[in-house]
C-alpha cells in the first residue's frame, strides 16, 4: 500500500454518504482531506493548542526530545501546518529530518 492510503472496511451507509460527498465535492480524496482538516480544527482551534499538542509529544518521546529545539523552532512559512506534522508524522520521519536540518 502507497503512503497516504488508507486500507477501510466502510460500511454501506457511510458509503453512501461518501458516494453523496464525492459527488458535490470533488474525489474521495478530497472529501476526506476536507474531512481530516475539519476534524483537527475541531480538536486544534488554534496555533497555541497545536504548538502545545507538538511540544507535549515532543518532550514525552525518548527520540524526539533531544531534537526538541530543533523541532520546536518557529517555522513560519509552514505555520500550523508544521505542528500538525510533529503531533502526527512518525518518530523517525521527525529525527531523520530534525538530523538531516541541523547539520
């Protein structure tokens, strides 16, 4: 399976409701994307719970806290986008590229 697919069972009901959403809405993809960013939203309203959300995961992670400074650095061209990263990318992906920045 390719990164970014997503391997689910849907049931007949939420098939239907994704059949209704991909037809006013674009792709399945697009759907859920949109889907996927309301729920963080929902759970992140703004930049200071996802900055908190990033640091609480960073700080707890044997192998992300001695990248923290790094991690944790104000990214501005990537805004919150860079802390919705660091809450859901996996661990090695985050040190590979916190080493690969720093040297």
């Amino acid at each position: 399976m390719a990164k970014n697919q997503v391997n689910a069972r849907l049931s007949d009901y939420t098939r239907e409701r994704l059949d209704v959403l991909t037809a006013k809405h674009g792709t399945q993809t697009e759907v859920l994307a949109i889907a996927i960013e309301r729920l963080y939203g929902a759970e992140y309203p703004d930049s200071s719970a996802l900055y908190d959300a990033a640091a609480s995961r960073v700080h707890d992670s044997a192998a992300l806290a001695p990248h923290a400074d790094f991690i944790l650095t104000d990214w501005p061209r990537e805004g919150d986008d860079h802390w919705r990263w660091v809450i859901t990318a996996p661990e090695a992906e985050i040190v590979s590229w916190a080493l690969a920045g720093q040297d």
